[in-house]
C-alpha cells in the first residue's frame, strides 16, 4: 500500500511495512545491546516450569543476556541450563518469600525484568526507547475506575503507592516495567524500612479496615507501581518515557501459558479437592490467544482468534472489530504470582424456603371517615347517572333542577319558617319532582 494508517500506535522500525506514507504512528528506538544489556528474573516454585521458558528462549527475539532462576530454597538446582539455551541461566536460592523476588533477586547488570514460571517470552520482546536519549518507553495503566478502582486489587496496590507518592495515579504492571538495578536497590531499602524486610508492617495499621473484611486484597510485596511512584517522589521519573497504554496499546514481553496452573497452585489441598469435584476444572481450557504464536495455531485455535501478520501476534476478535469477549473473564492491570483463593467456597445462607407477604400496615382511626364520605359520593354519583344526570349534589335536602324547580323551592322557603316545618321525608323530597313542588308551594 502507498499510504498507511497508525494512528494511535507505538511502533519500531521493524513494525513498518513497504507503505510510502504513514499517518499517526509514534515511532521509537529498538532495544541497542551495544548500550544496554538486560537480565531476565524468572520466579520459580517446586515444579519446574521455567524449564518450558528457558528450553524456548533461543527461539525468540529478546533482549536478555543472562536469566536468574529465583527458586526455593528446599529446590535443587539444575547444573544442565547450558543444554537447553545459549542464554546464561543461573539459579538463586531464596532467602525471603517469593514476593519479595524484585527486591532480592542478585543482579549483574544494570537493566532488569521480572516474570513467573507461569509465562513463557513473547515471539518478540519489543523494548522499546526514546530516539537519542534512550530512555525506555514503559506503558502504564490509567488509575480510574473502569481500569482499575473496580478490581480491589489494582485499588490496594495505588493505595501502596500513595505512600510514596501521594496523588500517585498510573498503574505500571510488573512484568513491563524494565527496572534500572541502581534505583531498584535504593527503591527496596526504603521500602524495607517502611514495611519490614518481608513485608510484614505492610497492613499493620489497617486494623479499623479489617474490621469489616476478612483480609485485605493486595499485594504482598513490592510492585512496578511503587517503584515508579517512589522515583516520582525523588524526581528521578525522567529516566522513563510512559505512554498510556488506554491510548497506544502494549505489547506483553511475556505470555502466560500456565494460567489453570497458577490458580491451582495457588489453592490449598482442600480447595483444590473441590475446585476439582465441583467444576471439573481439571478437564477445562484456558481461554487466551496470546498463547497463540503462529499464524496456524491462532487461525486453528478454534476459539476465534485472528491473527494479525503486521505485529505476528494472535489476538481476540473483540480487540479488533469491537465484539462481545470470547474470553468473559477479566484480570486486574497489576499481578501477582500465584494468589491463594481464601474464602472462595465459603458456605452462604440458603434462601427463604417459600416467600412470605408482609402483613399490610392497618389504617389509621380517622381514615374511615374519609372513606364513608367517599362511599356517599360514589352512590351519589352513581344515582346522578342512573337519573339523567339531574342530581348534581350529595345532600339529600338540596334539590337542583331546571330554573323552574329553583323558584318554587325558594317560594316554599319562604312561605316556611323554618326547614323543618316542611312536612316532608328525605326519601318524599328526593322522590318529589319539580312539577309537584311548584303545584304544591305556588
């Protein structure tokens, strides 16, 4: 094509097409490994599944020049990583929990990344950079309701980060934070000091919150968001490029391959014996077509991906033509590995066996008076119509009719003393026409 519409797009030369004329596009620097080298920190459990990523990672573009193996410290090492990449790949035993992985992890050189055995590198690990400055371009997440505030824990990881940085509004996810090992360390000896070596004074004085929930929903440790909010504060944010992620779009440096693993890892042995019995979830498939990275495997994934040949990356359909999500489930911006599902299958109230109708509240004394005057205007009514209309009022001793009966009732009225000495009944005056009268009384 001669012209080409970007708009909205972060790209790198190696994006472009053979297109003359190119409209919109924000077009930035690739990863230089002549000026940057870069370690990848995988976090590693008890089953081996960094294997998968590392086995995988001669066959991807990316930038890494070591991988550290953070593992626990009953895990045995593996002395057989040369056979499996050219990457260097060494293993370091833990000496704190596994969230604190950003903060303990030994580095070597002066850009880092962080991701979990659940994950595996993207087909291509598009850093990219600033032309000139060479800062790094790092998308964040808006701080608002729809992209955050609705999923507790994306609220209670700003919340984090306004410790720091008060007013604090962008969400950096972890795994796209590309991390300067200089401004981590100082990062994590304060954070440290506010929060304990493990994270231990973290939600010490949130008691008056825990009276009303169980637990608090966040993050244990450390995050991309509180490092950037931190470098806010000490004014070292210039060393960052952000974009908005909202706007531009991003593109992940790792696909999570394992994610039914990672929830059933996450599960205690009686959670997961009825995970298991309740939904079957053993026998069900991840939905996610970013695990799809062949133009083949997406177009045969049989859940509707389209595949997308200008950025060779599988996407669902409703990214590209505004349709309903294939995949109905949602995650918060900012993850955590492996989150244990307390309180998921705790039991609930059964319903009301059979509705019961509230008794209706008993009028007022006073209320039959109104309601006797409104029945005698109702019969009145109805008498009116059944008569032709000729009776217009609701006293019995007031007779309106034709101009006629209105003289000979006044002649009667004063050929009376009083009302009462008219020797008539109530039921003779209503059945009394206004010819009789006037013949009577004239």
């Amino acid at each position: 094509p001669v012209i080409h519409n970007y708009a909205a797009t972060n790209l790198i030369p190696r994006h472009l097409g053979p297109e003359y004329i190119i409209h919109g596009a924000k077009l930035y620097s690739p990863w230089d490994p002549t000026k940057t080298e870069v370690t990848l920190v995988v976090s590693e459990w008890f089953f081996d599944r960094s294997l998968h990523l590392i086995q995988h990672l001669d066959d991807k573009d990316h930038p890494f020049s070591e991988v550290v193996v953070m593992v626990p410290p009953a895990a045995a090492a593996h002395d057989d990583y040369d056979l499996m990449t050219e990457v260097p790949v060494r293993t370091q035993h833990r000496g704190a929990p596994d969230f604190m992985d950003l903060c303990e992890a030994d580095i070597k050189t002066d850009w880092f990344m962080i991701t979990n055995s659940y994950h595996h590198v993207a087909r291509h690990v598009d850093l990219m950079f600033t032309p000139g400055t060479f800062k790094p371009v790092i998308p964040f997440t808006p701080a608002t309701y729809a992209f955050c505030f609705k999923y507790p824990y994306c609220k209670e990881t700003i919340n984090l980060a306004q410790r720091f940085n008060p007013g604090h509004d962008k969400v950096v996810q972890d795994m796209d934070m590309l991390y300067n090992t200089e401004m981590r360390n100082a990062f994590c000896k304060e954070w440290k000091e506010q929060n304990g070596d493990e994270g231990e004074l973290m939600y010490k004085h949130q008691q008056r919150r825990l009276m009303f929930r169980k637990k608090i929903i966040g993050p244990p440790g450390p995050t991309g968001t509180s490092y950037y909010a931190w470098l806010v504060r000490e004014g070292k944010d210039g060393m960052y490029k952000l974009t908005d992620r909202s706007l531009y779009g991003a593109r992940p440096p790792f696909v999570k391959i394992f994610a039914k693993e990672e929830k059933l890892d996450g599960m205690s042995e009686d959670e997961l014996a009825k995970r298991i019995g309740m939904t079957l979830l053993d026998n069900s498939t991840d939905c996610n077509c970013m695990e799809f990275e062949t133009e083949t495997d997406c177009e045969d994934s049989g859940i509707g991906c389209i595949w997308r040949p200008l950025f060779e990356s599988c996407h669902p359909p409703e990214l590209i033509d505004g349709s309903a999500p294939i995949c109905p489930t949602t995650e918060a911006p900012t993850s955590a590995p492996t989150v244990s599902m307390d309180g998921i299958f705790d039991e609930t109230d059964s319903p009301t066996s059979s509705p019961v109708e509230p008794e209706p509240e008993k009028d007022p004394w006073y209320v039959s008076v109104f309601k006797s005057r409104e029945s005698e205007k109702d019969r009145s009514n109805s008498f009116n119509e059944a008569n032709g209309g000729s009776m217009q009022s609701p006293d019995d001793d007031e007779i309106l009719g034709s101009e006629k009966a209105s003289r000979a009732r006044r002649a009667m009225l004063k050929k009376s003393k009083s009302f009462e000495a008219v020797d008539l009944q109530a039921n003779e005056r209503l059945s009394a026409s206004p010819d009789n009268l006037h013949e009577e009384y004239l």
